[in-house]
C-alpha cells in the first residue's frame, strides 16, 4: 500500500516510516525539515520537502495517490502555542484542513492523524481520562488538536474517508529533538550527559503519562485496520512525576546532579494520565517498554549521538 506521512523526518514521524518499510508498504514522506532532520528519512521514502500549509500540497497528492495518509507534522510546542497561538493556528488547524482536503480530493481512503492525549482533557477530574472525559484544553496546542479530530469527524461524514486520532501520551525515545521545549526526556538526558544541570520547572510533582515511541508506532500500524475508525488514548496509564523521571535519569546516566527548580510554565497541566482501555479492548494494542526500559534505550541513543 502507498502511504503518505506528513513529519517523517520527525521524531515520531521517522520510526513509523521505518516500519511501514519493513512491513512492505510504499512510503512517501511530506516534511518542511523545520524540526525534522533529513538524516532521520529513510532512504527508501519518496521525499518532499515541503510545508503542511502549501498550496503544492495537492500536487503532491495528486501524483502520488496514497491509499492512506497518517498526518503526524505538527507545531508541537505547548509553550510556543501561548506565546504565538496564530502561529500554532496555521501550522495545526489549517495545515491539518490542507492534508485532509487534498486527501478526500484524491481518493485517499484513510487519514490517521496524531492528537494530544496530554493536552486536549485539561485539568483532567478522572485519572487515568478516557476517550469520553471532557475536553477542556488549557494551550492553544490542545485546542489545535481537538480542532483537528473535529476537521476528520467532518470529512468522515461528508465523504466516506475513514478517520483516526490517535491521543498520544507523552512520547519519548530515540531521535527525539532535546533542544526544543517540548519533550522533558529527550532535554533532561541531552543535558545529563553533557554535563548541564537540567532545571525541573515548577515544583516536579506534575505527572505524565511516558509512552515508548516504538509502541506508538504499533498504536498506529493497529490503526491501519479496514474498520478500525473514531478516537483512541495511546498512553500507558500509569503517572510519572517529572521528579522521579529526573531521579531516574540520574541513575542512568550517571551524572550526579542534585534536582533544581525553576519558576513553573504556563499552559501546563498538574496531572496528566490516558486510559488506554479501548485500544486494547478494540486493537489488541498494549505498551510493551516499561519506563526503565525505555530511559535506558533512550540514554544509549543519546550516548551515542555524543561519540558522533
């Protein structure tokens, strides 16, 4: 099958590129390389380097003629949604209208696209938050997100297409990026192992929900399904908080570092967990890294990143 990934140059964007090879698809990958990295494009994807937002994005869809598209290209920066919600606006709402209307104008039977299982519930009144919990988004970011899921319920109707969101947990690993400001664990072990001392912003009592990238690579290869359609969590379930993910970190990398505190951010929720029931009960999906696990791949990953 041809598939078409928006943000496969990207963190997650660029493993699910890679499995979607080894599985035998044909892959073409739609990346503006602002925060993705063409070292990351595996060799074998049709590359264009190309804006979400553009114009030329129909031709793209015209020429190639995906049968499916997962849109993972995204503003991903909670922070810099509050600072510049037009910004996240353009790249999140309407990008994301631009890939599902070339999608549906050119026969594109299937659209999975990436949503914020951390950032569309708020300040969530149950823990862990089902796909049924109200959305009450506190970022620009998260009401980009819940914005798109509407778009694909919209198209769904109106023209048959099937449609996916996947709410994704907090995600790390391997290749994340650890100079933006998004992903905690990507910037603290960068830090950690250069030496700098990481800053945990507030008190460090806020909890995440930490998923493995290659399982939500899995999440979403389940998502490919002929039937398979509507809303799911991709998360594990279970809380960290940022100051037993730094004291783990520690431990790992062998740094020594003491916890330091800094002033808290705007935007960001107190606790923040999914309840991943439906994805198993309907999928057959469950996390299969546990967080050590994870940390320890994602420590080595970056080791090796400094030998380079």
């Amino acid at each position: 099958m041809k598939i078409l990934v928006t943000g496969g140059a990207g963190f997650i964007g660029s493993h699910l590129v890679d499995r979607l090879l080894e599985e035998g698809h044909e892959v073409v990958v739609v990346d503006n390389l602002s925060t993705g990295k063409r070292r990351n494009i595996n060799k074998e994807a049709e590359f264009y380097k190309l804006d979400i937002t553009s114009s030329r994005l129909d031709q793209v869809f015209r020429r190639e003629r995906p049968a499916m598209v997962m849109h993972l290209a995204a503003q991903i920066d909670v922070r810099r949604s509050v600072d510049n919600p037009v910004l996240d606006a353009q790249i999140n709402i309407l990008g994301t209208l631009n890939v599902l209307q070339a999608a549906v104008q050119h026969g594109t039977r299937k659209a999975i696209f990436a949503s914020s299982g951390g950032a569309i519930y708020g300040e969530q009144e149950s823990f862990p938050a089902p796909e049924t919990h109200a959305t009450t988004p506190l970022s620009p970011y998260g009401i980009g997100k819940l914005t798109g899921e509407h778009y694909l319920g919209y198209f769904q109707r109106i023209s048959g297409i099937q449609c996916v969101s996947l709410r994704f947990a907090n995600v790390y690993g391997p290749r994340q990026d650890p100079h933006g400001e998004a992903g905690v664990v990507a910037i603290f072990t960068q830090k950690m192992l250069s030496g700098d001392q990481p800053i945990i912003n507030g008190n460090g009592r806020q909890t995440r929900d930490f998923v493995f990238v290659e399982d939500v690579v899995e999440a979403i290869l389940a998502a490919m399904g002929k039937d398979v359609t509507g809303v799911y969590n991709v998360g594990t379930g279970r809380e960290t908080s940022v100051n037993d993910l730094f004291r783990m970190l520690v431990e790992l990398t062998g740094c020594g570092f003491k916890s330091q505190h800094g002033p808290a951010k705007k935007g960001e929720q107190a606790r923040s967990v999914i309840d991943p029931t439906r994805i198993r009960q309907s999928l057959g999906w469950d996390p299969r890294v546990g967080l050590q696990e994870g940390l320890k791949r994602t420590v080595e990953f970056f080791r090796g990143e400094a030998g380079r």
